[in-house]
C-alpha cells in the first residue's frame, strides 16, 4: 500500500498540537520573547552573592527553560510530521540555536555558586526555600571537579548547536535522501521500501521478500556508507570533544556521570549477557526448526509468527486493548490514559516525509504528553503503542506531581515504564488466549523476542558503542569500512554460531539513530530487565507493589536514578536484575520448547 501523504490523513489521528501553539506566528512571537529574556538573564553574571538573587536567578532561569520547551516541541513535532517541509525545518533548526543561545545564558551560574563557601551552599541545599532546585545544587558541588570557568561553560553551551549537526545530518539523510527503492511483495506488487515499513517485510512468510528486503535495506544504507561514517564519526567527536573539556576519562565515564549511574552498570550488563548467548543460541535453534529452514540467515529472525494466531487491530481497538492490559497498575491510571487518543496526544499513522519509528516526548510542563508512532494492525503495533503510552504516563504523572526543575525523569529510567507496558501486554494476552495453544505459542515467541530485540540486541548495540569510541580515543579514524567491520564481528559474537551472519549486516549500524544519543541502548536491556521484576510485582496480586511502582512514576529526578528504582522494588547497583531476567529467558525457552512439540 502507498504511502499517504500527511494531508490525506484524518484529524483524528493527527496530534493536536495547539496545546502549544495555536498557529506559527504564536510560535514566531514567543521564540523572540525567550531569545530576549536569554539575552537579559546574561546580565545577571556576578551577582549571586546573596540568597536571594540565587534563588532569583534559578526562578528565571528555570522559567526560560520551561516556555522554550513549548518552542522545541512544538518544533521538533511539526519537522518530525513532514521533514520535507522547509519552514518547519528552518524552525527545528532555530531552535536549535537557541536552545543553545538559553544553554549559555547561565554559564555563569555553575562557576559563579562553586566559588561561595561550602557551608554556603550546605545551608542552600537544607533550606526549605530551596527545595525545588536542591538536586540541582547537589548535581553541580557533586561534579565539581568536572566543572569550568565562566567562559569555559559559556563556550561549551554554545557550540551545542554545532556538535549537535552530525545528528540532524543524519536524520534527515535517513528520513529523506536515502532511497532504497521498492520491494515485491506476495502478491508480486511493488511496495516502497522505508525504515517504517521495513519489519513487515521481515515478517513476511515469503522467504524472497525477506532476504530482498533485507539486504536492499542493507545495500542502500552501505551505498552511503562514508557519508553515514562521517556523521558518526562527527558525533563521536562531539563527546570527545565534551569529555575531555570537562576533564573525564572517557566519553563514556563523562555521560554516565552526568546521569549518577556508575560504569560498573554497563560493564556488568554486556558480561551478563555474554553468559546467556548460550541460551539464545538454544532459542535461535527452536526458530530454525519452526520455520523450516536448514539455516537461519539474518533475514529470517523477524519472521516466524505462530500459523493460526495474528492479531490486526487498528489504533482503536489497539488502545482498547492497551487499557486492559494495563488495568492492574489502578483504575485511575486507566481514566488518565485513555484520555490519550481522543484528546490527541498521539500522531498514529505514516505520512510521506515523517519521522521513522515511534517516541514519546514529555511535551512540554503543563500540557499533555505526545507520542509519535507509524502504526501499523499487527502485534507489533500494537506493542509499540502500549510502550510509547508507558512513557507518556510516566510523564504525565511525574510531571503532576513535581516541580518543573525536578519533573523531568533521568533517561536512565526512562525505558523502564513502557516495558512494564509491554510485558503487561503479553501477560493480559496470554490469560484471553489461554486455552489456544497456538496462541500460547506466539504470545511465549513474542516474548521471547522481546527479550532478543530488548535485552541481546541493544547490549549488542552498546558493545559497538562503547567499542567505537574506545577506538576514537586511542586516535583510531572510525571510516566506513572500520565501523562495519567492528559492527560485523560483534554480531558474529551474539549470533554466529546458529545463524549465516548475511555480511551486508555490516552496514546496520547506520539505521540506528540512538547511536547519536551517546550511550543511551544500554538502558533499553537495563529497563528491559528491571520491568520484568517489576511486572510480575505488579501483576502478583500484592498491592504494596502496585503501590510502589505507581510512585516510582511520580518521582521524576527527585532522587538519583538507582535509588529511584530501589523505591520501585529493583536495584540496577547489582547484576542480580540482569541475571535474573536472564533465567527468566531460560524458563521462556523451555517453555517454547514444550509448546511447540
């Protein structure tokens, strides 16, 4: 089927976006207010000497950042509906500047507050008055020996914009100048090949759709290989470029601590994953024999749904069914969500020009969450819903229940809601269906490659993060060729022994748009495995867990991530959640095993 064009689609699938901006002149009028109060605040370097014009300056400084959130938002939304857009473009891409123009307007701040006396600014973090901005405070006295004078602050923010293009570059060569051509499908019918619609091809039981697919996507991608390893390359300078400014290690040691989770986290993740390859090696070798090939090639992971039990619900009934799902978490978690479809927080459908893949962003503090999908009437999409609606909440009630300079949760814990909503979906599903065994069959499957996409997948993705930048710290050049060879032989790690690794998988690395997000895939497995606790807390019957689950989705950055999911019931200091859910995937692949002889 073609893709439609964004003005063929129906209102009511569209997000409303007039909670932030009733048209673009609004927009037009406040971007030049806020680059005026920016400019202003600058004017305040030098006088935090006193209690009150330090909590001045937070007041106002926290109030340009909440208003220019509407701006970006807004932005962001309208470039992601329809990239080939030129004003919506230029907006995206002024508000990038900006943000860094607001970025640089508090440089002074953080200098400025070291330098009063440490009882000082022990009597700042006790004091009532305070309470809104106290982990701010303790963020900046714990990095102190990360942190830069006036003009080295100011310096840093302003080349935000600058270190932020590779990204953008690579959105928009991905998004809209890379052509990868058509496919036949079944039926022999050209359908457009595009990183939205590209799993369902995958899942096709058409073996030839599968590897044609698979490896034009591949090829296409590989077709623009220097460009993409320049962009990469260009980002993994920026986070040199940061880490080093501010005196750390390592790219990797600079992001971390930025988000209170020490590196031991990672380190422990891939080590704990390494050990299951062997059980996912058991689990490949059931997919073979299922599907009925003497060799599984990489074409072939995502196919494999159980004969006799699809499901294709369209966005209604698949938010009918997202609210069942979720019914544990509380009555009144079902009343807020499903506010979400009829009130628009959600954009559902692909339209020629959009933005790939599916997000939610916590809108902007005191409206609505949005949620970006490209939906499609499968399990698939509906999964994906129920995931991008666990962010969303997450928001929503973080940002109900916290101050502005503390509603915003760590992207640490950001995965862990909307997988809770996800494994929430597979147990609702499993009890309807729990008299089909075909059903039972693809709901254990599904799971099970939720934990392969989730949990081996992404720590896969990690190891090629961590490994590339170690190679540009040690002054080794990240061309085309060396990334792809990197990317080729860790997936050998994981899959070699049970799959034909297809070697123009080496060129995958350049779909994946999180790499330019330094250090963030890891949290998917992380989150992955701390939701699978949390789920079957919550699901146990025992209240107290639904209990503390639901304020771990109130507590935005109130608190250091780590101890934030302790509060919820999981502690991610120790390797126990990762090997746990590990066994859990052991249980699983039994049970698979079982069910499909």
């Amino acid at each position: 089927m073609a893709v439609l064009s964004r003005n063929e689609i129906d209102s009511k699938y569209k997000w409303d976006l007039t909670r932030l901006f009733a048209t673009d002149e609004e927009w037009e009028k406040e971007f030049a207010a806020i680059d005026g109060l920016a400019a202003e605040f600058t004017k305040r370097a030098g006088t935090l000497t006193s209690k009150e014009h330090v909590l001045e300056a937070f007041r106002a400084h926290a109030e340009i950042l909440r208003r220019f959130e509407f701006l970006a938002t807004y932005a962001m939304a309208k470039q992601n509906e329809d990239a080939s857009v030129p004003l919506y473009q230029a907006m995206d891409d002024r508000t990038m500047s900006l943000g860094s123009r607001v970025v640089a307007s508090a440089a002074f701040m953080t200098p400025e507050l070291l330098a009063l006396p440490e009882e000082t600014l022990d009597g700042y973090e006790a004091d009532p008055d305070f309470a809104d901005y106290n982990r701010l405070l303790s963020g900046i006295r714990r990095t102190r020996a990360h942190s830069l004078s006036r003009e080295g602050e100011q310096l840093l923010a302003m080349a935000g914009e600058a270190l932020s293009a590779p990204d953008q570059a690579a959105e928009m060569l991905r998004g809209l100048d890379l052509k990868l051509g058509s496919v036949r499908d079944e039926q022999g019918q050209r359908v457009p090949l595009t990183d939205a619609g590209f799993v369902l091809f995958l899942e096709s039981s058409d073996r030839r759709v599968r590897r044609t697919a698979f490896r034009k996507m591949m090829n296409g991608y590989a077709s623009m290989g220097n460009t993409f390893a320049a962009l990469y390359a260009g980002q993994v300078k920026a986070d040199l470029l940061y880490s080093r400014a501010r005196n750390y290690d390592s790219c990797r040691a600079a992001i971390m601590d930025s988000e209170e989770v020490p590196e031991s986290v990672y380190d422990s993740l891939i080590t704990a994953v390494h050990e299951g390859i062997d059980t996912l090696n058991a689990y490949l070798e059931l997919r073979r024999k299922k599907i009925g090939v003497s060799r599984l090639h990489m074409y072939d992971l995502y196919y494999g749904n159980e004969q006799g039990f699809e499901i294709h619900p369209d966005i209604e009934e698949s938010f009918d069914l997202f609210l069942k799902a979720v019914a544990p978490l509380g009555e009144d978690y079902v009343r807020d969500a499903s506010r979400a479809l009829p009130e628009r927080w959600i954009d559902v459908y692909e339209n020629e020009g959009k933005r790939s893949g599916a997000y939610s962003t916590g809108g902007a503090y005191g409206t609505t969450p949005y949620v970006l999908l490209n939906h499609k009437n499968n399990y698939d999409g509906l999964s994906t819903l129920c995931h991008e609606m666990g962010h969303a909440m997450h928001s929503f009630y973080s940002n109900g229940a916290q101050p502005y300079p503390k509603a915003d949760y760590s992207i640490f814990v950001a995965e862990v809601a909307s997988t809770t909503n996800e494994i929430l979906l597979n147990e609702y599903l499993r009890k309807q269906y729990k008299d089909d065994p075909a059903a039972q069959r693809a709901l254990v499957g599904n799971l099970l490659e939720h934990f392969r996409t989730t949990v081996f997948r992404q720590t896969l993705f990690a190891e090629f993060e961590h490994r590339a930048h170690q190679l540009a710290e040690a002054g080794e050049s990240l061309t085309s060729d060396r990334l792809s060879q990197l990317y080729l032989e860790i997936v050998k790690t994981y899959y070699g022994k049970k799959v034909a690794v297809d070697p123009c998988v080496a060129s995958e690395w350049m779909r994946i748009p999180h790499f330019y997000s330094p250090f963030y895939v890891y949290k998917y497995a992380t989150s992955f495995c701390a939701a699978i606790s949390l789920a079957r807390g919550i699901l146990s019957g025992d209240p107290e867990k639904v209990t503390s689950y639901r304020r771990f989705l109130t507590l935005g950055s109130s608190l250091p991530p780590i101890e934030e999911l302790r509060i919820a019931g999981v502690d991610l200091s120790t390797p126990e959640p990762v090997t746990q859910a590990l066994d859990v995937f052991a249980e699983l692949v039994y049970e698979y095993q079982t069910l499909l002889s």
